[in-house]
C-alpha cells in the first residue's frame, strides 16, 4: 500500500479559529430581521392533567401564544430512524397531560426574550394533579396510575398496560443446558443511575417561515435530515420547502440524537407568528429534557472450572421516564453489547422499558453500552477472583474477537469481526500500569489503600450490517473538484466537536492526492445535501467517511479520465500526490517524468474547454459494524477516612483500525475517561419520589460532573493505540468515541475491589458510598448512625 | 431569568446608606459581586425591587493589617484574599477558605461581606473567620456597632442584621506567634463545589498547653456554629489522641446536621469527627 499522506497525521481543526475566536455560528447566534424570541412554559408538576390555560393576560401583553389547540394533532416519536415496526409515537408538540417535570404545556414568542418571559409568567394554567410515580417497580404494579394509555406503533394504537412501555426476550442456544455445563454460576445485581448529558450547549432553534408556505430552521441536532422530515410530518409540509441548516453544534453526548422538542414548538410559534421566532433553553430546562438510561440488571454467568462461559442470562430493567424515545432499541443494545463482549453458547435475554414521571430517557455517548459492560467487566473481575484466574487471561479466553460475531446493535445487525486489536490492548496496558504488581485485593490496612483495575469493552462503529435492520444506516456525500484545485465537499453529517468533519476531509485529500489544505467542508442544508442518517453510533468516520471515500473515488475517476486525455497517458498508470508547496495535487505517471499536471490546471482545462464539472456524489451503506476495541486500566487510592478516591493513574488503549486524526483521537479517549468517571463516581441525578422533582432542581450548584480537578494530571494519562486495519473502513479506520467511554466505569468498581477488597455495583460510586461498605466490612456503623440528632434545617448552601 | 429591578451606583457610602435605608420609597438590597445575590434572583427565591451596588466605592475593599488587627473592607474578593501576602502570616486558614472556594470567575467576584451576608451555613469563608474571633462592623444611617460573628447568626437565614444597616468591614485580632489557624473541606468535588462539611481550627499552645482552642463548622447546622463543649475540652490541657478524639466527637454532637443532595447526615457527623481530629492534631503537632 502507498504510503497515507494525510490520514494518520495530526491536524489543525479547520473549524477551530472560529471556535476559539468566537465567530462560529451555533443555533442560538442566527439573528434574523423581524426575528421574535421564545419562551416556553413548563409543567411544575410530574403527572398532571391540563384542565384549562388563560393566555389571556399573555395575549395582552401582546404576545403570540401557543397552546395544546394551536399545534397539529399528530403523535410523534423524535427519533425517527427505528424501522417503522419499531417506532413508538407518544407525544405531541405540546402535550396535553404532563408527564414529567418540566414538560413544555405551552409556549409564547414576544418582540424580547425578557418580553417572552413575561408574557409566559402571565399564562394561567389549572392542572389537575395525579399520582407521581418515579420508581419504575411501582410503575408496573396494576394499580399505579397510566402515564400513556395507549400509543402509536407503526400506524396502529397500542394499548400500555402496567407502563410498560415495551419488552424484548432474545434467546439464542439452549439456556437450561448451558447452565447445567456449568461448574459454577455467579449472578449479581446492578444499578446504573440516570445522569445528564450535560454537554455545553443548550438546545436551541432558530424557525423562519418563508413566503412560499416553507420553512427554514436553524437547530442544535445531530441530524439535520431527520428533523427536516420530521418536521415536513407534523407541520404537512413537503420536504422540498424545509429547509434545516447545518449550524456548529456545541457538544452533544447524544442529547440532540433526535429532533429536540423545542424545535417543533418554535416552529409553530413562528409560523402562527408570521415571522422568525428564536427559542434558547435555559441551562435549568435542558436538565429537564433528557437524561441517559437508568438501568437495573441482573446478570448471571455460568463458567466451567477451566474459566470458559458457557451460558448467560441477563435481565434489565430501563427506566425510559415519560416518553418512549427508543425503548426498543434500548433493549435491543443492551441484549447485543452484552453478547458480543463474550462468547456465550447459550443466552437469555429479557428487558423490560417502563415509563416513568422523570425526564425521558435518550441514547447518551454508548447508548446501554456504559451500562451492559459495568455490569459484564464488575462480574467478569469477580468471576476471575473467585476462580483463582488472571481477569486478562480469562477475558482473552472468552471474547467475542476475530472471527466472532459481533451484534452490538441488537440480532437484526450483525456482522463478522474482521479487525481485532484486543490481545495488543491488554498487553500493552497491563506492561504501562504494571498489572502484575497490583496488591491482593483487600490486603491493605492503612488510611490511603491504592489499587489497580481494568475492563475492556468496545463501541460498533455505524448500525450497518449486510441486510437491512432494526436501525437505518446509511450516508451520502458530494465530492467536487473546484477550478482551481481545491475540492469542496458537501455532506450533511454534523461534527459534534469530535473532528468527524475534518476526518472526512483528511479521508478525500488521500484519495485525490491532494493536501488535505485544499479540501474543503461545505456549509450544509437540507436543500442541498443527500441524506445522511445521523452522527451516532460512532459511524462518523467509518460510515460518513466510507460515504466520502466513494464519491471521492468518483471524482477521481472522472479527473483521470480528463488527465490521460491531456496527458497522453493511460489512466491506469497515472497517479496524483499533494505537493505541500503548490498546495495542489499533481497528476503524473512515475515512469514518464516530464508528463505532469496539477490538479488546478486540470480543472480549470475542463472548464475552458466546456468538458463539464469534476463532480460526483453517491450513497453508501455499510454492510459491517466493526467493534472498536477499548480498555481501560486505571489506579485509584482511597482515602478510608472520608471515601474520598483519587485517579492516580490511566491507561487507556484502542483499537480503531487506522487512526487518521491522533491528536484528536487521543481528545476522544481522554474525553471518554471524563465523561466516564463522572458516571463512576461524581453524577448523581436524584429525583425526588413525591415531587418528581431533580433533587438539584436543575441547577449546576447540585448537579455536578467532574472538573479539570478531579482528572488525573495529564502526564499520568497514558493513551496508546492498537496497530490493526479495518479492511471494510476508510482507510483501515473504524470509530472510536463512545467506545472511550464504554469500560471506564468498570475499571473504577474493578480497581476499588483491588484496593479495599469490595465490590460496587451501584453507580455513582460516591465518597459517602465507600465509606458506608468500608464500615460494613468491618461490622461497624457510621459515626452517627445510630445517635443521629432529630433533623433541623440546616445545611442547605445558597 | 431575571425579572426587572432598579439598579442605583452610588459612590459614597452615605449614598449607600440612604438608598438601603428607604431610598426611593423602598429600601434597595446591597448587591457587592452578585454571586449569591444574582443567583437567587435568577432562581425568584428573592425579588428586590431595588438593588444598589457597593463596586463604585473603592474604600469598601481591601485588607489592613496594622500592629494588632487585620481589617477586611466589606467588598473584599475572595481573590483578594487568596492573593495576600500578609494574610499568609495572620489568617491563613482563610486563605486556605479562599483556595477552595468556587471556581476562578467566581472568587474574582464574590466578597467577604456577601459570603457572611448571604448567611448560608455553607460559607466558607465563615468558619475561619469565626474560629479567628472575627467582628462584624455594620453601619447604618444611625450609627454603627460591631457584633462577634459567632454571635451574627440566629438561625437558618437569619442574622442580627438590620435591612438598613451594611457590614463595613470585618476584624480580628492578629494571632500571637505561637499559635495555628487551619481549615479543611470536604465536596462532593475538589473545585466549585458547596461545602459538605468544612471545619475550621484556631489553637495557641504555651508551655506544652494549650490556651485557646476554636472549632468552627460548616455546612452542618442551621448555622456555621462553634463546637464550643468541645473547645473547652481541650483548653488548658496537654493534647493526646484520645482527648482529641473525644473532643473531635464532643464536635459532632453540637452539629445538627441533616440528609441532603449533597450528602446524608451520617456522612456529615463522621465527616467533622475526622476533619475536626486531623486539624487539631496538625495544629498540636505544629506547635509542640
Ligand atoms: C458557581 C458558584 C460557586 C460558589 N462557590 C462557593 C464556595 O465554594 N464557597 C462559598 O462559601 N460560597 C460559594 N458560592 C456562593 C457565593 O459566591 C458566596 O457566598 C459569595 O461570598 C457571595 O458574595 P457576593 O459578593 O457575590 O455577594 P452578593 O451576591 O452580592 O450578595 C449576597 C448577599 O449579601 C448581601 N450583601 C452583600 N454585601 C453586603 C454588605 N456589605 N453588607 C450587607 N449585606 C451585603 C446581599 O444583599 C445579598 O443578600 C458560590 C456561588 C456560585 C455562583
């Protein structure tokens, strides 16, 4: 293979001046003529009925007002990208019962947001207010209140009964023999909590109505072709006349992986406004919005004495809060992360999704992949401990690696590794962190007890696979070849501050052969673009880069074409390298040295001579998910007089095939172990069971997620990278963000077990958390748990 | 979001005075950095009709340190405080309040007076100063008196201050050579976050005894509060680990702590047993 002239090097984020300069555009700096602003009014109960709504008073104050009656009465879901017998449709643009804190009940636009504001404290609302049900266990018995009595599924209404939004049982072999092969079966229980996406920016929209009955809408999303078509849905608008627009979106975790709620309802203020309308969520209603999924698993694994699975069982419980988002999915995930971390002859799944009155619950960086592997790499650890095995052998005798099938998407997606850097990982983090050195689990008794754990985990790269599944996966890109050499490329994947755009520019520069300098990222619209299905899934460069590779392909053939017939030369033999110093791809044939043409000069020829445009655009579905490989090795110590555990060290390695950008993959892997520690050990969305309430009632002061201070420093984060090749990839390459995530939490609950001698199950692993399992452990109680003074007011800060 | 309010910048203090007095009709609420102020107006857990800055009057920030006294202006930062050189020598468990306070923007920002005014018993900057001995001076149309900080507070969110007096500055005596202020909090993280327990300890020592005694807590009562059974355990004794261990859980019998967000009562009272023994023995071990 030639050797990569732009893939594998690091560079400059093209969209970095800006961001840094402050002159990028997000959503909430479209400012348009005539341009009103938005203010929603939300529900400030859990479970509600709406009786009546006076906008009276909002009105007079000369505000245009929107209620349940103003809005299109069409049930959507949205996230649009379930197959339609998978897709659940429960809400509305307005609701009209609230079903969550927070729920927006109606909306206002005024000439100011202070305006909005307070035309929106002037809309009186009567509720009448029904039973708040926040656990999920209590949402199933048969006298708890409905939160949807029925819903849509496909076109068709679906009763709900018990607020169980949907189950899955997925079973493949024989379970019952499986465990009977088994000489031992280990089965635990888990508790994942329900954090914040906390990404920076909140959700915002920008809705102009346009003179032709259109609209043009400037959103926070993921996805600027699902939430056109979504829109075109609920509004009965052609899609030619929705116009979405690419704006910088700033960060995301998946909490823009569907068409946000606000977006529909700016929409109808604006088209009832008769003008562009503007809508920015405060931090306090973001909160309110989405939240990751809260699971309860219980797993039970069935090995053999020489410590090889033989059958597994896994039970989860998702609490999706009040709306059905992708529940299906959801389940569908958790079954196939599970499976394909380890090879189980035999496996039973079942997952029950319930409705609660909390925030619903949406894909957040790993969707049910962080909270399948807490539970597969905690049981995995112990496994090993009790069988006397080393926890790396033993995981590099049962995992699903080259060869393997692997589903992570659920059964419907499914393909064969084909790319494996998992023993490389291990070895080389286990060498780094110096796993053989690590202390005897529980053997420790001073104040600050040090330990060392790991996990290992993965991401799929895309929801691809070789039929069509559960998911729609597939994207498009335009290559053109500019006048002067520079290429511009149009495609409507949105770069959620990762790098994917710049990938797909590095992805086209080396397959033209010219300087990745030259090679441009196009505004985007939905005007103008072909489809793409969504940044997700880790697909951006594998998917959106494997779509670029192909039209990049097709342009190139055209450009050789025009080459060999300027040239003299055949196309065969003709190649084009980047020459830094012209800032051009050059066209030349090796063996005749004095034939050459820069690509510039090439098109601009075509141009001049009306030969036409260097141009091709093209579609691609990926037929694989290759799995992303990571694992995480990390040290802690604790200090056991106040629970208090600090990161001393990480190594953190991955296995995306080529690495095409490494600085900005080594930001991933960094990113990920903050995003997951703070999933370990700091957030901890508390929902109050009688109010509904977040117990930080959405504040940051109590809704906190780690700081610069809690990471280890930099020079003891250690990130290296496995030496393989996806042959199906770009390049070689496949994802790697969320995967950066995925194992973090395990490694944190392995390495407390290796410090203290207890295992964790539950997250957040708090201060106060460790310090009541420390007692435990030595039979004591807390200081004051038995002598506890009658409460007082007290504590509460601000 | 904010509602609407009038704004008045004086730049005198008697300017001050008058507009908290009655001003234009009603009394305005002083407002020095605003980041407990703001922030409870943005949440309408408070909507003052008026508010007048303290920022234009530059005499109302700044430390003195004379022979015998370190005197605080009222709109001194946390900043400030963390940047001093002669607090180093005579107050350091405040500085050491100031390093774990907020985050950057907000210790450039937020003051002395605000941090007691606001009367949170989660102010850190509070249990140093009242381990110190601090004085609160207010000042009013009327005149002005000084109170003891550990006798400002009288119950959750409220204070012996009057609405139309402000606190114009904040004293203490500077300590003797032979005696050792610290201070230490526990969060649910290390920046920028509310106190779950913050324990401040002020301790003389001569001839192998101990003189004076103060431990101060936070986040832990209605109040920041004196452990004061558990200081006199310890005055005019020669310190050991079983008497500071008794003191330590004397403190946490004072507290009243409860369950919150942030933490549970439990963890609280176990938190003052530990961080209470940990200064006191630091403060012995130093000055033995
Ligand atoms: C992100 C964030 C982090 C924070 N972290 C901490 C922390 O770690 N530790 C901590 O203790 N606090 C913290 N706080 C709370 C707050 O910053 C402090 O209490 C601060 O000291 C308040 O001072 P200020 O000058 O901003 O007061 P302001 O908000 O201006 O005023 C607070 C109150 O004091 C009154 N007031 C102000 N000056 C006077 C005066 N001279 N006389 C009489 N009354 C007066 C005001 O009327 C108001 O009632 C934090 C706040 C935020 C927003």
């Amino acid at each position: 293979m030639r050797e990569l002239r732009s893939i594998g090097k690091s560079a400059w984020r093209k969209d970095g001046i800006a961001k840094v300069t402050g002159a990028e555009q997000y959503a909430s700096d479209v400012l348009l003529p005539r341009m009103w602003h938005a203010r929603v009014v939300h529900s400030p109960y859990a479970h509600a009925r709406i009786i009546s709504i006076d906008t009276t008073a909002a009105e007079a104050m000369g505000a245009v007002c929107l209620t349940y009656d103003d809005v299109p009465k069409v049930r959507y879901n949205e996230r649009i990208v379930s197959t339609p017998p998978h897709l659940y449709r429960d809400r509305q643009v307005l609701a009209d019962k609230a079903r969550h804190v927070g729920e927006a009940v109606a909306a206002v636009a005024a000439p100011t947001e202070r305006a909005a504001e307070l035309a929106a404290r002037a809309i009186e609302i009567e509720y009448e207010v029904l039973e708040t049900i926040v656990d999920p266990e209590a949402a199933m018995r048969p006298d708890a209140e409905p939160i949807h009595s029925s819903v849509l599924l496909g076109g068709t209404e679906l009763p709900i009964d018990n607020n169980v939004a949907v189950n899955r049982t997925i079973e493949v072999g024989d379970i019952e023999s499986g465990f009977a092969r088994a000489d031992h079966i280990f089965e635990r229980e888990f508790h994942t909590s329900r954090i914040y996406h906390a990404q920076m920016e909140t959700k915002s929209v920008v809705c102009r109505p346009e003179a032709d009955g259109g609209i043009t809408v400037w959103p926070t999303t993921q996805s600027i072709h699902n939430v056109r078509q979504l829109l075109g849905e609920i509004f009965s608008i052609p899609l030619h006349k929705v116009n979405v627009k690419r704006v910088a979106i700033g960060g995301t975790f998946g909490s823009s992986i569907q068409m946000n709620s606000v977006i529909p309802i700016c929409t109808a203020l604006a088209l009832k406004a008769r003008r562009p309308v503007r809508l920015v969520s405060t931090r306090e209603e973001d909160i309110y919005d989405h939240t990751r999924y809260e699971t309860r698993i219980r797993l039970k694994l069935g090995v053999t004495d020489d410590g090889k699975l033989v059958a597994g069982q896994m039970e989860a419980l998702a609490d999706i809060g009040a709306h059905n988002i992708q529940a299906f999915a959801l389940l569908s995930v958790l079954a196939g992360w599970w499976v394909s971390l380890y090879e189980l002859p035999a496996m039973r799944f079942h997952g029950t999704a319930v409705y609660t009155n909390k925030a619903p619950s949406c894909a957040m960086q790993g969707f049910g992949n962080p909270q399948a592997t807490f539970a597969t790499e905690t049981l995995m650890d112990e496994i090993a401990e009790k069988l006397e095995l080393d926890a790396i052998e033993f995981k590099l005798e049962n995992y699903v690696g080259l060869g393997g099938t692997f589903w992570g998407q659920g059964p419907s997606v499914q393909s064969i590794v084909q790319s494996d850097g998992v023993p490389e990982l291990l070895r080389v983090g286990s060498d780094k962190i110096g796993w053989q050195n690590r202390p005897d689990p529980g053997s420790q008794t001073g104040r600050y007890r040090r330990g060392i754990g790991m996990a290992r985990g993965f991401h799929t790269s895309g929801a691809g696979a070789p039929k069509p599944g559960e998911v729609i996966d597939y994207s498009g890109a335009l290559v053109k070849i500019n006048e002067d050499g520079t290429v511009d490329v149009v495609h409507a994947m949105m770069d959620h501050g990762g790098g994917t755009l710049d990938a797909i520019a590095k992805i086209v520069a080396e397959e033209l052969g010219v300087p990745v300098n030259c090679v441009g990222i196009s505004p985007a619209d939905t005007l103008t673009t072909v489809y793409d299905v969504v940044t997700h899934a880790t697909r951006g460069v594998y998917a959106g880069g494997g779509a670029a590779l192909k039209a990049a392909r097709k342009a190139k053939a055209i450009l050789l074409d025009y080459a060999a017939r300027v040239l003299g030369i055949e196309v065969d033999a003709l190649v084009i390298e980047p020459d830094e110093d012209l800032c051009q791809g050059v066209i030349h044939c090796p063996s005749v040295p004095e034939r050459s043409i820069t690509v510039g000069a090439l098109a601009k020829l075509c141009q001049t001579n009306s030969w036409g445009s260097i141009a091709a655009v093209e579609s691609l579905r990926q037929v694989n998910a290759p799995p992303a490989y990571v694992s995480y090795f990390i040290e802690v110590s604790v200090d056991t007089e106040t629970g208090h555990i600090e990161t001393r060290r990480v190594v953190v390695g991955a296995d995306c095939g080529t690495v095409v950008n490494p600085a900005m993959a080594v930001g991933q892997l960094e990113g990920g172990l903050s995003k997951g520690t703070g999933y370990a050990l700091v957030e901890d969305a508390q929902w109050d069971p009688e109010t509904g309430q977040l117990a930080s009632r959405g504040y940051w002061v109590d809704a906190k997620i780690p700081s610069i201070s809690e990471s280890p420093r930099l020079e003891n984060i250690e990130t290296y990278f496995a030496d393989t090749y996806e042959p199906t990839g770009p390049y070689g390459a496949k994802g790697v963000g969320e995967a950066a995530t995925n194992p973090c939490a395990a490694a944190y609950a392995n390495a407390l077990h290796n410090a203290l001698g207890i295992r964790f199950r539950q997250l957040p692993i708090t201060p106060e958390l460790v310090l009541a399992k420390l007692r435990a452990q030595a039979g004591e109680t807390l200081l004051g748990g038995q002598t506890a003074g009658p409460a007082s007011a007290g504590s509460r800060g601000t | 979001m904010l509602s609407g309010f009038e704004l008045d910048l004086p730049d005198t203090l008697v300017g001050v005075l008058d507009l908290i007095a009655d001003g234009r009709g009603t009394p305005a609420v002083p407002l020095a950095g605003g980041t407990s102020l703001i922030v409870d107006m943005r949440a309408r857990r408070t909507m003052p009709n008026a508010v007048v800055w303290l920022g234009k009057i530059p005499e109302l920030r700044g430390i003195q340190v004379t022979q015998d006294h370190v005197r605080l202006g009222p709109c001194t930062t946390v900043s400030d405080i963390l940047n001093s050189d002669e607090l180093a020598g005579s107050g350091v468990s405040l500085v050491r309040a100031a390093e774990a306070f907020g985050g950057q923007m907000v210790r450039n920002a937020a003051t002395v007076a605000g941090n007691i005014a606001c009367n949170s018993p989660a102010s850190d900057l509070v249990p140093p100063l009242m381990a110190l001995d601090a004085e609160v001076i207010l000042e009013s149309r009327s005149g002005s008196r000084t109170v003891a900080l550990d006798r400002y507070f009288t119950g959750y969110k409220e204070d012996v201050r009057r609405t139309d007096e402000l606190i114009t500055g904040i004293s203490w005596k500077r300590q003797e050579e032979s005696s050792v202020d610290l201070f230490h909090k526990l969060a649910r993280r290390k920046g920028d976050a509310i106190t779950v327990v913050g324990v401040a300890v002020n301790m003389a020592v001569s001839d192998g005894t101990c003189m004076r005694a103060r431990i101060a807590l936070g986040a832990v009562a209605p109040t920041v509060l004196r452990a004061k059974r558990a200081e006199s355990m310890l005055e005019g004794e020669t310190l050991t680990p079983g008497l500071i261990e008794a003191a330590a859980r004397q403190a946490t019998e004072e507290a009243s702590p409860i369950d919150d967000v942030r933490a549970s009562a439990t963890y609280r009272r176990h938190g003052i047993q530990v961080l209470t023994a940990r200064l006191l023995t630091q403060a012995w071990g130093r000055l033995t």
